[in-house]
C-alpha cells in the first residue's frame, strides 16, 4: 500500500472526525430519537440510519486493505515469541 492512500485516508479520517465533533452530530441523533414522537416525517429517520450504516461500511471497506498490508508486513515482528523466550534472549530472566 503506497504511502499516500495512507496520508489520505488519516486526512479524511481526521476531517470527518473534525466535522462529527464541531457540528455536535451526536448531540443532535440523540435528540432526534428522543423526540422521535414529534417527527412528522418518520422516512427521515429510516435515511439517516441507512446513510450512517453506509457510511460505516465504507471505513470499514477502506480500512480492510490498510489492515492486510499490515499484517503481511509484521510477520517477522518480534512479539510472535513468547514473553519468556523473549527475556530469556535478553538475559533477564
């Protein structure tokens, strides 16, 4: 995985975490389910849940490769080893 999908998907993570805090989304879903007797137009609350549902799967679409590369780079990391063959190797133990 090249280096820039990374800065990018870290810059995209960082706005949409930017947008979610300054424009209170979550203060303003729980109001929308505590008030859900009062809204007129119950199909806006279906629209909401399927577009975060969405939303959600697309991290989770972009965030499967990232993962993969990961995994396939730290095979030879050192923590495969038990803690004690690891202090052992140290002479700590």
């Amino acid at each position: 995985m090249s280096s820039t999908t990374v800065i990018s998907s870290l810059i995209v993570s960082f706005i949409l975490g930017y947008l979610v805090s300054y424009l209170n989304f979550f203060q303003t879903l729980a109001s929308i389910f505590t008030d859900y007797s009062s809204i007129e137009n119950k199909n806006s609350l279906l629209y909401t849940f399927i577009f975060l549902t969405v939303c959600f799967f697309i991290i989770i679409i972009l965030i499967k490769p990232l993962t993969k590369e990961e995994a396939k780079n730290s095979k030879e990391y050192p923590f495969q080893t038990s803690a004690r063959e690891q202090l052992a190797r140290r002479g700590s133990f």
